[in-house]
C-alpha cells in the first residue's frame, strides 16, 4: 500500500553478534527500499550551523535493534523499531530510529 513511497535505497546490515574485541559481526548484507528523514538542529553558538541529529527510516523489510543502515556512505545503528499492521494482521510499514 505504501511501497510506492520507498523511493530511496540503503544497506542494511543484519548483526549476528558482537565478538570478543566489541566488533559487529555481520551475517547478511542487502539492499532495501526506503525513506529516510534526517532531524536538524541548529547550533546558537558562535557558529550559525546546522547539527544533523538521529534519523528515522521507513521500510517494510525485517530490522532488528542493532542491525547497521548505511545511506550516503554512513553508517547508523538501529536503536528502535515499531512494526505497523493493517486490519489483516500483515505488517505494513516499519518506522526504523537510527543514531
């Protein structure tokens, strides 16, 4: 239903489990269709710029807490995700917070 509005891509890196020297270890790496919204802040300090916070990835792709997106050559950590269903049961959507 709303698939048509994943007009952008990423990696997802699904995260098996973390080994001795704190490292990922990844088990699979694929690419899912998405969109992703960046939160800007601006700083008030002597600088007048603008600081990107944390992001938020819409998919309908399987994400778990800890799995590793890379867009535009960065890398974000999944912190969250909530799953949304239509009236059937089926998932539909997954709203994806990323640091």
């Amino acid at each position: 239903m709303l698939k048509h509005l994943l007009n952008e891509s990423a990696v997802l890196k699904s995260v098996e489990t973390v080994d001795e020297y704190g490292s990922s270890v990844i088990s699979d790496i694929k690419t899912v269709n998405c969109k992703i919204e960046f939160a800007y802040s601006q700083n008030d300090g002597t600088e007048s710029s603008l600081l990107e916070k944390p992001a938020r990835m819409f998919c309908v792709e399987e994400v778990k807490i800890g799995d590793i997106v890379s867009y535009n050559q960065e890398n974000y950590q999944v912190l969250q995700v909530n799953t949304y269903k239509d009236l059937d049961g089926k998932i539909m959507l997954r709203e994806v917070y990323l640091k």
